[in-house]
C-alpha cells in the first residue's frame, strides 16, 4: 500500500521507493503560499527521471488537516484515478498517496518552471483569459453527462443531501466571519450582496442540475501556471475537485479573474468561445442560451468559494492573502450583481 509521508520525511530513501529507481541524494527548498497544502521542490540526484520534482503535502497541525481532509482525498483521487481521462493541460503525477484517516497525503508533480503563476490581485489579460477558457473545455468536455462520477466518492458533490446541507452552513458562517473582517474594505453593497448569497446557497447547490461534469471547483489564477505562450496554461491544486454544473468553473474564473470593466466588456465573447470548444470536443444538445444562463447563475461558486477558503485555510493571513480574497470578493459580487445571479 502507498504510503503518505510528511516532508520531513521524504528523503532520498524513500524517494527511490516511491519512484521506482534509485534516489541517491534529495534537496528541498518550500515553493508557494497554498492556503491548505505545503509544496516544494525536490532537486533529485537520481538514476532516472526528471532532475527536480514538486512535492506537495499536508499543512497545519492535525485539527486544521482535520477540516480540509475531503480536499486532501479530493486532489488524490484526482491525480489516481480520473486525470488520465481527460484533455485538461495538468502536471504529471509521478506518486499519489493518502493516510487511512486523510490526515496525510503526498503528492510528487512535475515541476513546471520556469511558467509562473497568476497573481489574483493583479487580474488577467484578456488573451490569456482565452487561453484558460479553451483549457477548461478540456476539462469539461471528456466527462460530460456522464453518471459514473457519481461513484467516484472523492469528488465532492457526489454523496447527496448531507453535504448540501453541511456546505450550506458552512458557506453561511464563513460569510458572516469574512464580512466581519473586511467589512470596511468590501463596503456596504459588497457586504449585503455576499450574505444575500450565501443564503441562496443551499437551493443552488441543492437542485440536480444538467448538464453535469467534473469541475476543478477553485479554478482561478493563482491555481494556474503560465508559460511565455499565451496559450500555455497548466492547472494545479485539484482538492476541490467535484461534479457539477460546468459552469460555475467558467463563472468563478471569469468573475474574479477579470477586472470588472474587462469583464464586463468580454464576458459574452468568452462564454461564446467556451460553448464553441465544448462543441467542437463532442457535447450536445446544449445550445448556447443555455450554457449563458447556467453561467449567470452559477456565479453563485466565487462567493461560495471565497469566504470557504479564506475563513478556513490552514496558511497564515498575511497582506498578499487579504489582497487575494478581497479582489476576488469584490470582483464576484459586481458579477453577481451585472447578471442578475441572485433573480435566477
């Protein structure tokens, strides 16, 4: 049985069990700032394989792992059982691992420098917005409709009602928290249009909707790496991966990945180019005033996810990380509030 190791642990030993092939010495230096996960990369001398890999492993002390262990499983069963299946760009995993009480995982990635990642706060361009849209139709696409995600357990959205209900409250009290903390930064209509969605979330996430496919769940630009390429484009960080409506994967990157002007402006051509990718990779029957619909209301994901991540990461707040979940906040909440998310 594959074993989850702790950092601390992963030495040149070890990394010859878990690869295959004899490690003789490993360096490691912490790369990132992940809200609920430790990454570094390894430097290998080694007899095979790529010179440097990327480990990424649990974070915090166990009562905080405690609350994102379902990320943890998440992310595993991503990389071990449903990433060969699809046309999303990914680093390779080499080794994917997760202790019997979801405590601990270990996962060691291709290391994808020298591409860098996005910077929330800064916002996207508009071609590389392209570039990201394309990608998720990769994502998407494979895996639409079809019923047996249902039985793959470590996607949430695929155990009923209970989970409803539990993300429902927990999307309700880490509003309240969030606005608490950044009233005074978020203002008065922001503040309202987050607590008015947070008490819509139990009926969105509720109702069985169609289509259906597996969604990343945090698809922004911070868990996206760039190459010089407009076009290059890897997505990380897969512990929210879950099934659902495609669109709330298109809505939260577009609602907090874009400046509000650019947004609005743009927003239609790149629903449009992303209904014309999942077309031309093989869906049906979902006309285009439909797929539009779906994304106005699924804008309801970037709040959701938001308050979630930022009352409840296991990293340390920090300037950079307000300026994160703040722009995220109040670029959603104008979202919201342009496409009428809430009246859906």
């Amino acid at each position: 049985m594959k074993q989850a190791l702790d950092i601390e642990d992963i030495n040149a030993e070890r990394l010859s069990e878990m690869l295959g092939y004899r490690v003789r010495s490993v360096t490691r230096e912490k790369v990132g700032t992940g809200q609920t996960g430790a990454s570094y990369r390894l430097t290998l001398d080694a007899d095979a394989g790529p010179d440097t890999l990327l480990a990424k492993v649990a974070a915090g002390d166990l009562e905080a792992r405690r609350g994102v262990a379902g990320g943890y499983l998440a992310e595993v069963g991503f990389y071990d059982e449903l990433v060969d299946g699809l046309a999303v760009r990914t680093p390779k995993c080499w080794y994917a691992a997760i202790s019997a009480d979801r405590l601990r995982f270990t996962l060691l990635l291709e290391d994808l420098a020298p591409r860098r990642p996005g910077i929330q706060a800064e916002a996207c361009s508009l071609d590389r917005a392209r570039a990201v849209v394309c990608n998720l139709a990769g994502l998407h696409a494979p895996r639409w409709n079809d019923s047996t995600l249902f039985d793959l357990h470590f996607l949430l959205g695929t155990q009923g009602r209970k989970p409803v209900d539990f993300v429902a409250g927990l999307a309700r009290s880490s509003t309240d928290t969030f606005v608490q903390r950044y009233r005074t930064e978020l203002g008065p209509e922001n503040v309202a249009t987050m607590l008015d969605g947070a008490a819509a979330i139990e009926g969105w996430l509720g109702a069985r909707q169609q289509p259906f496919t597996v969604l990343h769940g945090d698809y922004r630009l911070d868990n996206l790496m760039f190459g010089e390429a407009p076009d290059d484009v890897v997505v990380l960080d897969w512990q929210t991966a879950a099934v659902g409506s495609p669109t709330r994967d298109l809505a939260y990157f577009l609602g907090t990945s874009l400046n509000v002007e650019e947004r609005r402006a743009a927003e239609n051509d790149l629903v449009q180019l992303y209904h014309r990718e999942l077309l031309a990779r093989g869906v049906e029957h979902y006309p285009f005033d439909h797929c539009f619909r779906d994304y106005r209301r699924d804008h309801l994901q970037a709040t959701l996810v938001t308050s979630i991540g930022c009352i409840y990461a296991t990293g340390e707040r920090s300037q950079s990380s307000d300026e994160m979940f703040l722009a995220m906040a109040s670029r959603s909440c104008a979202a919201i509030r342009d496409l009428g998310t809430l009246e859906l």
